[in-house]
DNA sequence: AAGTAAATAGGAATCAATACTAAATAGGAA
DNA sequence: TTCCTATTTAGTATTGATTCCTATTTACTT
C-alpha cells in the first residue's frame, strides 16, 4: 500500500504511513475522527486536516473504499475486494459479508441503457445481533 | 400519502401537501435544498426549515427513502417499493433500476450469524451515458 | 548536502442539517 | 364556529463533518 502512495507520486511521509498502517490492520470500518485518534496513540501532533487530505487522497486513487451508511460521517475500508456489508441502524457495527459466487447481484437488462457500471455496493441494513439482545 | 400522514397523527398543512406532492412527481431523487427551491415555486414563503422537517418526519416513519450517494447532502425517493439505484459520479444523476426477480441480492450464509436484515440497498455506480458522451 | 515542490499543523472557514425563539397561523375536534 | 394545539415563519444560533489557509517543515531529486 506504501508502495501505491509512490506509484501515485505521492510522498511517503510518515503521517501517511501511520495512517494506512491505522486503516489496514482494522476491520472495523472506521471514520476519519477514528483513525485520527487511533493514529494520535502513536504520533501525538497529527492533525485533523492531514488524515482528511491522505484519507481523501487514498480514496480519489481507489486505494481504499467509502461506506456511506447515514447522513453523517463517512467510514473508510481498506478491504478494497468485492465484498457486501451489513449496516447495523442502531449501533452503527458495519460487518464484512462475502459476495456469494457470481456477481451477488445481477444487473436489470435495463442498466446498459442508462450508463455504465464500474461498482456496485450492496448494504443490508439491519440490527445486529448485540442489539437484538439488548433490547429485550 | 397525505393520508398517511393523518394515520401517523400529523397535520394535514398546505406546506405538507406541496412538499409531498414535490417528492412524489419527480424521478429524479432530489435533495432537500432543491425540494426547497421547487415547493417555492407555488408557495414562496415556505422555509428551508419547514422542509427539512417534513422530510424528516417522513423519512422517520418509512413514508420516503434516503439515498446517500455522497458524503454530501442526502437525497429522497418517495417510491419505497423495492427497488435498486444507478448513480452517476460524474453528475450525480440517480435513475431508479428494477429488481431483477427473486430478491436481486442474495444473502451470505454468514450474514444471519451477524443480525438481522430489514432491506437491502443496492447502488450502481458508474457513469451515466450523458457523460459517456460529454467526455470524448 | 542543497534546493524545491509537496506535505504538515493549527486554526479558521464552510457547509448541511438541526435547534431555538417568538409571534402568527391554521388544522381538527367539540 | 370556537378553542386548543401543532405547525409555520423568520431569523439567529448551533452542531458536526469536512475543507481551506498559511507559515513552517519534510521528502525526494540532483
């Protein structure tokens, strides 16, 4: 992944190779006020600002994945293979599930009019089992 | 719709209804400053403020969807049957894509072992043939 | 080692969305 | 029709996420 910031023509600092150290040891799909407190358990003075720019740059150059669940905060993935995810509405757990065999989801016959498909996300929304638990 | 509204205990107001009627004419999944600006058209003192609530209040009982495509503003659907999205990441344009047969999506084994799901949201992303076109 | 272009820290600015207030208005039940 | 309450307006303020700004620092080239 530090090799792909060269390949970018990006510089390797070593704000940024925290950052993706942060990012790809996670599986917890985590927004960028996350991983900046994560990072700060290493390098105390990282701003803010610099995870946006690297996180933003990572995601612009399709190094890692967006995940927009509501209308607040985005959350990053650095698993960028075809994967689902499951959503849970009341805590916010964002879970990894295989795409199962061929394509998962098979596009309607009319899609090939209306543009063309580079990705194709696919969330189940739902409550996780912690919650449905908690609730009783 | 408006009766629905009535069911869920809320006002009947002109605003109401003109909002309403905005979100359910249109195809083309609006977001709320631009439901806004059209509702002013027939009602020019309506407030932003108004409109955001109405939408709320909808999406919060299930009566319209929310498509987040960006990490920007949220968009509206008023059709809550099931159905799919393309997105163009050029323009933004959002254009309704059946669900092809049984379940379009189907689940992984694993998935009933992390919760339990309530919908599926499924997102083409790509580019629409109008910047298909533009860009040679 | 030196130069340069890119990256950083820290704070300020922006933007969408919500909240708050008061006073005015309008829906809906009696 | 009348009353009560929810709703609207307008205007301001707040929140929270994200981006911008600027002086300073740092990575990479030669």
């Amino acid at each position: 992944m530090v090799e792909a910031l060269r390949a970018n023509g990006l510089k390797v600092t070593h704000q940024r190779t925290e950052i993706i150290r942060e990012i790809v040891q996670t599986k917890d799909h985590p927004d960028v006020e996350t991983i900046c407190r994560r990072v700060r358990g290493r390098i105390p003075a990282v701003s803010l600002d610099t995870v946006y720019r690297t996180i933003s740059a990572l995601f612009e150059r399709g190094l890692i994945n967006r995940i927009m669940v509501d209308a607040k905060r985005a959350r990053y993935d650095a698993d960028v293979t075809r994967h689902n995810h499951f959503v849970c509405d009341t805590c916010g757990r964002i879970v990894d599930i295989d795409s199962t065999g061929r394509g998962g989801c098979r596009a309607s016959d009319k899609l090939s009019e209306v543009g063309v498909v580079e990705r194709v996300e696919v969330l189940f929304r739902g409550k996780c089992i912690h919650c449905v638990a908690d609730q009783e």
